[in-house]
C-alpha cells in the first residue's frame, strides 16, 4: 500500500506499534509492516519525519543509545501519546464503521454499537 492512502493515519498507527514498548526506527517500521502482514511497508522516508513531527508534539520521546558500532534513536509514548492514542482509535472506529456501512450495502449503521 502507498504511502499516500495512509494520509491522515499514519500518525495513529506509528502511536499504536510504538505501544508495544520502545524501539528504535526501523523496529518501528518492521512492526508496523508484521502487524500489518506487509500491507504497510513504508520507506524511512515516510516513517522518520513522522516519527520527528510526533515527537515535536510531545506524543512520543526519544533517547540515544549506542550499540552495535552506530548510534540509535529509541522512541517510546508518552502519557499524552497514550492519551492521543486512545482518541484516535475511538476515532478510527467510527470512521471504519462508516466506510464500512457504505461500502458494504450495510442498511444502517449505529457508530454506538
């Protein structure tokens, strides 16, 4: 999947691999493609300004750390990423089921249910 059809989710989907614990970038990216059984699999170019923009928000924090001969930037979640997280699956939900409701046929749809 590109990129592109993940605008507007991505962020969200970053928050809930990095809930899983700390990790450094590309574990970032391997979790996200594994859970995603590589429908998501994104270029660093994709991945780390965004990992850099949640970070500007205080949704995620990094450290530095050596190992294996080269520097690494760990990043975990932060309460307010938690916090964050949770809204955007509430969020994501109601969307899903929508789209759901109108690309299915479904009759109707109660976001409540």
């Amino acid at each position: 999947m590109r990129a592109e059809a993940l605008k507007g989710h991505l962020d969200g989907l970053l928050l809930a691999v990095l809930e899983a614990g700390p990790a450094h970038g590309y574990v970032v990216i391997e979790r996200l493609r594994t859970a995603s059984q590589g429908a998501f699999d994104l270029p660093t170019g994709t991945v780390y300004p965004a990992l850099h923009r949640l970070e500007g928000l205080g949704l995620i924090a990094s450290t530095w750390s050596d190992g294996d001969g080269r520097r690494r930037r760990t990043y975990e979640l932060t309460t307010s990423g938690r916090t964050a997280l949770a809204e955007q699956r509430v969020t994501w939900e109601t969307f899903a089921g929508a789209v759901a409701a109108v690309m299915g046929g479904r009759q109707s749809w109660n976001p409540a249910s």
